[in-house]
C-alpha cells in the first residue's frame, strides 16, 4: 500500500531480502506455528472429558504443527525474483567478411623487365 498520488516508485533490483531480514521472518513463522501447537495442546486437556471427538483433533494438530513448522522455517531463502539467468551466454560477434576485390589490368604494379604477368620480383 503505496501513498495516494504520490510518484510510483520502481524496483530497479531483483536482489534479495537481506539475510538478517530472511531470518527474523523465518523465526516469526516458528513462533506463530509453536504458538498455535501450545494453544491446540492445553485445548486437548481442557476438551479432553468435554468433547473427545474435538480433543483429537487438537492433539493431532499438536502432534503435526511441530514438524510442519520445522519444515517451513528450514525451508531456506525465497527466489529472487527477475533475476536474468546466470547461464546466458551472448553470442559471439562474428567479423563480416571483406569484399573481394577484383583487381583491373590499371590498378596492377607494373611488371619487372623479364618478368612474366602475375610474377613478382621477389617469389623466388
């Protein structure tokens, strides 16, 4: 819930929650669940003589909530989100190739004394 008419703001990273950040909320979600354990607890011994069928329930909540609870908070960081792939590899910038060029009987040197056309003075 952003303010009413005020500039929109843009998330310019993908970067993660901070660690420090990562973990409180990690442990607000243990205490809560532990929380709702106890209270289903104390309520299988309160209901226990009153409502059976209601006492089990809680006590299985009770007897469940613990290792749902460990599984959640050791569930490790969430994604980041929108981060460009690491496995992206741009492709290779390919040098285009010259034009030949053919060569007019007026743009060839000169030919030596003796030589013959297409010979030069130095292949030898």
């Amino acid at each position: 819930m952003g303010k009413q008419g005020g500039p929109e703001v843009f998330q310019i990273t993908g970067a993660r929650t901070g660690l420090t950040d990562d973990v409180r909320g990690r442990q607000r979600r243990y205490i809560v669940s532990m929380s709702i354990r106890t209270v289903s607890v104390v309520l299988t011994v309160v209901l226990w003589n009153v409502e059976r069928p209601l006492a089990w329930a809680t006590l299985v909540v009770g007897l469940l909530l613990p290792y749902v609870a460990v599984v959640f908070a050791n569930g490790g960081r969430e994604n980041a989100p929108n981060l460009p792939s690491t496995s992206y590899v741009p492709p290779l910038a390919r040098p285009a190739l010259e034009p030949s060029r053919v060569e007019a009987a007026a743009e060839r040197p000169p030919a030596a004394a003796g030589e013959a056309p297409g010979e030069h003075a130095d292949a030898g």
